[in-house]
C-alpha cells in the first residue's frame, strides 16, 4: 500500500484550548495549517451540568478570544464573571481584598469549562477552509532534517511540515521527540477539583485561604454553585479522596472557615498531580512548543491556561513577522522572537508562583508572622493591590495586541 502524504505550513500537535486558539488565531493569514487531535472535544452535555474541569481567564485571554470572535459563544454556552477575591493565611492571620471596581473594570475575570472554550474554538476551526482537522490522529514518531518535517500517525499516514508546534501537554511527545530538556520538580501535592453548593451566595467572589498543607481556592460558579481546587501535600490528598462525600463536605467547609457556610460536595472528584516544569528552550529548527507543553505552573493563581494564551498570540505574531520580512516562518530568525517574547516571561511566573507555594507552605513562626503582616500590610496599599490586579488581568500585555 502507498503511503499517503499531506503537506502543510504549520502542524498543530494537540487540539486543547491553546492548541485550538493557535490553529485559530493563524487561519486567514495565508497559510495552511492542520491540527492533529485524538479526540474530539465533547458537544452535548446535559443542561445544568458542570464539568469540573474550569479555567480563570483573565481579561488578556478575553480578548484574545473576543478577536477569535468565539467570546459571544463561550458566553452563550456558560461563564461565571467573578468581581472580587478574597485571600487569607490559616496560620498567619494575613488577609487582602481585591475588587474590580478599584481598578474600574466590570470584574476580575471569568471562570470558564474547559470543554467550552474547546468547544467553541473547534466549531469556529470547523469552518475555516485553511485548517484541517486530523481527528482521531496522534503521532508516533517525528523526523526532522533542513527540508521540513515528517510526522508519523498511528495509521501509518505521513504529514509534512514546514513548522510543527507542540501544543500537546505538559507530557508532550513532540518536545521528547525533539530532545528538548526540561527542568523542574514535582511539588509532592495533588489539586482536588469538584464543584461545590455553598450554603451562602458567594457574592461572585473568589475564596483563597492558604493551609499548611496546600491553598484551597473557591471559584464562583453562575448557577450558584462553587468550583474548588484544593492544592493538598500527596497524603493529605489521598486522606481526603479516600474519605465518603458527607465527610470530604464536613472537611472542606472546615477548611474554608465557613466563610460560605457549610458546603457539599455536588459533583465527582478528581485529583491531578502538580508539577513544575520548564523547558530549556522553546525552539528549534522547524519547531515550537506553546502551553503546557513548554510550562507547567502551580495552579494557585489559575495562570496556567492564560500563559498559553499569550504564548498562542506570540507565536501567532512571531510568524507574522517572519513573512513579512520574507523569512523562512520555521527558522530560528522567526521562532526565536517568540522565544524572546514569552520564555523570560513566563519564567517570572513560574518562579513566582513556586515562591508563594513555599512562602505560604512554611510553619516556620518567623515565616508566618512575616506573611501575615505582608498581606495585611499590602490590603492598605492600594496602589500596590491595583498594580496586583493589573498584572493578573493581563491588561496591556497581550502579545500581539
């Protein structure tokens, strides 16, 4: 049997919510492009129903998803705004208030289903005449040489590219196939998500108390309801997903000081390992990796999907660059401004959100007394807390805006 071939400018390995922007966000620009996906996401569910899974989008990711023209139906499929968030030490006694209204913003940012920011950018890939969606397909193997590169799929079917990009996940086989290095540590934790119904209204606002064990987060839901990622050491986690619904309930409105008073569990749970992860470099001839796939981030600030935001737009505008200066979109001249552009930047993050995990993490007295002094004195700061909020919406920082 004769091989079949397909050639394209840019092949995007893995169609999640970053991959998905980037294969969007290059339709119309003149080339072709592909995206290799396994499975498609998921279109029906029924009404009311909440998949754990949920993001923090911050105003950057809005609007990069606004220009997409897929805001209006991420909006029609379900997005809780939340307006305000209050964060707070268990042992430290340090607490800090943010609200939108100080920086004259409608809110802080939108809590959003995975599976419907996937969903609303597939049906917009659906449409578009240069992007082919290769689904179910994964790859196998990756060859490269100064032609372009060949992906192998699972089928046998060879796809050439000029550029590949590896959107696949913070276990990415395009950047081990690449030998592409990656430095980090797992942080010995586990974040428990699940959705919650609070006995109180959660006034659209975000929860954030830091236990010695790991931060729990209350993030607003529309219908009323809560989602909760709980960051807790390996043990501790295993301690509470061993434990029947009533009991986890009892433990996590213990854990959230009744702040919304009791809370029950109204959904499964789901416990993923936390890791940080960084790769040494983005790039190399013919290929780029973008999301999880070049970082994994603690998620204590909900960064991690906005980052691969900005690295979709980066990479987006790096390329734009290159056919306009009439260069070669694979080479190191274009890939590199993306690199420049994102690496350092995400780099701050991630090592100031490994600083918070272990700030917060300490029982160390004078560590304790220092943080809750620092979050006391910073709530009277208001300046400080506006140049806070600026910086987690994101706000004149997009790449490419």
């Amino acid at each position: 049997m004769s091989e079949i071939q397909m050639s394209f400018d840019v092949v995007v390995v893995g169609g999640g919510m970053v991959g998905a922007a980037l294969a969007a966000n290059l339709s119309g620009r003149g080339l072709s492009i592909a995206l290799i996906e396994s499975h498609e996401p998921e279109k029906h569910w029924p009404v009311g129903e909440i998949d754990p899974r949920v993001s923090a989008l911050s105003r950057a990711s809005q609007y990069l998803l606004e220009r997409l023209s897929v805001w209006d139906r991420i909006q029609e499929l379900g997005v809780s705004s939340y307006r305000e968030m209050h964060v707070w030490d268990a042992l430290g006694g340090g607490h800090i208030h943010f609200d939108s209204q100080a920086l004259g913003e409608r809110d802080l940012g939108h809590i959003v289903e995975n599976r419907v920011v996937r969903l609303a950018l597939w049906e917009l890939l659906e449409n578009a005449d240069d992007v082919q969606l290769l689904c179910p397909a994964a790859i196998v193997d990756l060859e490269r040489d100064i032609a372009g590169s060949r992906l192998i799929l699972t089928n046998g079917q060879i796809i050439n590219a000029r550029l590949v990009v590896g959107a696949d996940g913070r276990d990415s086989l395009v950047r081990a196939l690449c030998g592409i290095e990656t430095e980090g540590w797992d942080y010995g934790q586990r974040a428990i998500v699940a959705h919650v119904r609070p006995t109180e209204w959660h006034r659209e606002t975000a929860w954030q108390r830091f236990l010695p064990t790991g931060p729990l987060a209350l993030l607003p839901l529309a219908d009323g309801r809560c989602s909760i990622v709980w960051s807790a050491d390996d043990a501790r986690a295993a301690e509470l997903m061993a434990l029947d619904d009533a009991a986890f309930s009892a433990a996590l409105s213990e854990a959230s000081e009744l702040r919304l008073g009791p809370l029950t569990l109204d959904s499964p749970r789901v416990a993923i390992p936390l890791r940080l992860q960084h790769a040494k470099t983005y790039v190399r001839p013919g290929v780029a990796l973008i999301g999880d796939a070049a970082h994994a981030i603690h998620p204590l600030a909900g960064q991690g999907v906005n980052l691969g935001f900005m690295d979709a737009a980066a990479l987006t505008s790096a390329l734009e660059t290159g056919l306009a200066h009439d260069r070669n979109i694979a080479g190191l001249w274009t890939l590199r401004r993306y690199e420049r552009a994102r690496r350092g930047e995400n780099q701050l993050m991630l090592q100031a959100m490994d600083l918070f995990k272990q700030l917060f993490g300490s029982e160390e007295p004078a560590v304790v007394r220092a943080r809750g002094l620092g979050l006391s004195a910073t709530d009277r700061l208001e300046p400080l807390k506006r140049l806070f909020m600026t910086q987690a919406l994101g706000l004149g920082r997009e790449p490419g805006a």
